[in-house]
C-alpha cells in the first residue's frame, strides 16, 4: 500500500549535554517540513511507522495519512 503523510510529530527529547529545548523543536519542526507530502510504501500503519522512524532515527509521536489507491 502506499501511505502519503499529512501531518507527522517526532520526538526529538535527548538527554544530552548540549542538546536544549530549543535544539529539540528546530529539530521536530524540520523532520515534519521534510516528511509532510512524503509518499512510502508499508503494507500497514504499523510498517509505515517502523519504516519511517528507521529512516531518520527518531520515535513518531503522531502521523496522519492517507491511502493512495491506484
């Protein structure tokens, strides 16, 4: 199935000496910009969200889509 995501929220909260709040949100706000329009191919939500947070590293939060039907 292909998936093409409307809204996307990461969770980018590290516990690191030297990433800050500030880091965290410039961070979720640039993943969302770069996912949002996106189009994957996973044979359910469950794969869509797995594929995704293995591509960039991060936890999702929240994800809207919808289905593309050929």
């Amino acid at each position: 199935m292909q998936f093409q995501i409307t809204d996307i929220r990461f969770d980018c909260s590290l516990n690191e000496d030297g990433w800050d709040e500030s880091d965290q949100i410039a961070t979720e706000e640039k993943l969302a910009e770069e996912y949002i329009g996106q189009v994957w191919e996973a044979d359910d939500e469950d794969d869509l969200i797995e594929e995704i947070t293995c591509a960039t590293g991060w936890c999702i939060l929240s994800i809207d889509y919808r289905i593309i039907l050929n």
